[in-house]
C-alpha cells in the first residue's frame, strides 16, 4: 500500500482543474476524513505526485511516447 502524504497547496488547484476537464479520472478517497490516496482512472491507481506529473507533462511529450503493441495470441482466442 502507497504511504499518504498531505497534497501541497499548488496540487489542490492544478489537479482540480484537471479533473472538472476530465471527468474518466476520480479521486480516490480512505479514511473518516477522506483523504485522497490517489486518482483512478479504468483500472488504473495513479498516487497524488504521479497525477502532477502527468497534468505537468506536455501532450506532445505523451504523444511521442512509442506505442506498445499487445502480445501475440499465437492464433488462439481470447
């Protein structure tokens, strides 16, 4: 399990817009006070400085990213 850490001020603001623009992603909420543990997107659990990292990443930097192709199947079905 990822240790909680407190998010610093200039996180709250920037990942709050980036969630109002996109919705796919939720926060991830533990404990009476419900603290973010991280954001979920699909199946994915991102920590609070990963969510950082990616908003402060420029979309042609992910854009550049070589895309991975799945495993072959060698002629089975799924």
């Amino acid at each position: 399990m990822k240790t909680l850490t407190a998010m610093r001020t200039s996180q709250i603001g920037k990942i709050a817009r980036f969630l109002e623009e996109h919705p796919g992603f939720s926060p991830k909420l533990v404990g009476e006070n419900a603290d973010v543990y991280g954001f979920r997107v699909g199946k994915t659990l991102l920590s609070v400085d990963e969510m950082e990292g990616l908003i402060d990443t420029p979309l042609e930097a992910h854009l550049a990213r070589p895309q991975t192709r799945p495993p072959a199947m060698n002629g089975r079905r799924p």
